[in-house]
C-alpha cells in the first residue's frame, strides 16, 4: 500500500488554514498542522481531521525563526516522511498609517509574512527536488494586487510573495514542482470578525459577488493548486475574491 503524500499547513490553528488543512486531509494528505502559539486550536484542527478519517498532527513552529523552520521539517520528516506539500499560510497583519507605522511591526510582518514564507519554501525544496514533485502554495491577499489604505506594511509583504512566487516557478518546474499562490478577498474569519459593522459593509459593497467569501472557498483553491490536476499551473496568483480585483 502506497503510503499519502505528506504535507506541511503553516497557520493551521485556525480560518484559511484549519481549512486548507482539513481540505487536504479530504484528499488524502497526511497533514503537519504548523502553528506559532494557539496549541488549543492547532489540536481542534487535527482533531476535526482525524474526526473525518485522515491523518495529522500538530507541530509548534515560528516561521520567521530558520532554526524553527528547519527543526519543524526535521520532526515532520520524523513523523511521516518528507513534505511533498506546503501550504504557506502563517502571517500577521496590523492596521495603521503609514507615517506612524512602528518599525518593529513593519519588520515583524515582513519576517512572518514573507520571509517565513521563503524560509519554509526553500526547506520544501530541498526534498521535493530529490522527489522530483512538489506543490508549494502561498497565501497571499487581494490587497497585494490593489493596495488598502492603513495595511502597507501587510500589503508590501503579501506583494512580495507574487515576486517569489514567479521566481521560484522559473527555478524549479523542470523538476515536477509548482508554486503558485491564491490572493483570498474578504473572508469571514478570526482576524475579520474585528471589523466594524460599517467596514464590513464597504468590503461588501466593494465585492461584485456581494457577500464575503468562506474559509472552505478560499481552502478548496489551495486544494486544487496542491493536486496533481495542477500540474500545467505555476507562477500563477489565483484571486479568489468575489470579483473584487476583477
């Protein structure tokens, strides 16, 4: 019996990446639920996969530390096999005007949102070139393809991704590996459930489709990225949004 391919979900504690997690795990990825700090929901994911029949576990890791993200491939590896799977997920986000925006947090959401991304994807690689096949899939945000105001911090580290993205798909896809990204809109989550009633009204009215898009919605993308049905598509940013970048 073939054993499941393994994959690595960073955020999986919660929203988009519980759901990329769980839509994994439908296929039948045996799935590393990576996760910064909220151990509690990092288990409710795995719990709710292994509810379903699949198979995961949770890894505690920060993403923008390389000594973690090397150690978080070392015990996945231990615990199954090497990652053929990643889905780059983790990232932080904090409002404000850029003329008094801290630079501490300007840095740490680089570190995080971009930097541990490339961290995680070129650990990836490193099995996935032996492999001869890969899927690599970041988390990126429509604000990357039409910039909001008070997020340039947030908006420059999630522009930064297409840039890796492109790059790393000219590198690698003569060895069976893809990588691409999804650029979710409006979604209902944890992080948007902080938004006033009259802003969630304007990135409504701002949404051709006219409501906000679901956690499932945004994971099903990533699914079909991290498939075999996938394999023609790299370099590519899938806006999956509701048609508001249309």
């Amino acid at each position: 019996m073939t054993s499941p391919r393994v994959g690595i979900v960073t955020g999986a504690s919660r929203g988009i990446g519980r759901a990329a997690a769980i839509a994994l795990a439908d296929r039948g990825v045996a799935v590393a639920c990576a996760y910064a700090s909220d151990d509690a929901g990092a288990k409710e994911t795995v719990a709710a996969i292994e509810a379903a029949g699949g198979t995961a576990a949770p890894f505690r890791a920060d993403v923008a530390d390389e000594a973690h993200v090397k150690e978080l491939f070392r015990q996945v590896k231990e615990w199954r096999s090497v990652p053929l799977v990643l889905v780059a997920n983790a990232g932080v986000r904090r409002d404000g005007p850029s003329v008094k925006y801290p630079l501490d947090e300007l840095r740490r959401t680089l570190d995080v949102n971009l930097i541990g991304g490339f961290l995680c994807a070129r650990e990836a690689l490193r099995g996935m070139q032996l492999a001869r096949w890969g899927r690599i899939v970041f988390v990126s945000s429509a604000a990357a393809l039409r910039g909001n105001p008070g997020q340039a911090a947030y908006t420059a580290s999630k522009a930064g991704l297409h840039g890796l993205v492109r790059s790393l798909a000219h590198e690698v896809a003569s060895r069976g590996i893809t990588v691409n990204a999804v650029a979710p809109g409006f979604v209902d989550t944890d992080l948007t459930a902080e938004l006033t009633d009259d802003q969630r009204a304007r990135m409504i009215e701002a949404t051709p489709a006219g409501r906000p898009g679901t956690p499932e919605e945004i994971a099903a993308a990533i699914a079909f990225l991290a498939g075999d049905e996938a394999s023609y598509v790299t370099g590519a940013v899938l806006s999956v949004d509701g048609g508001a970048t249309a």
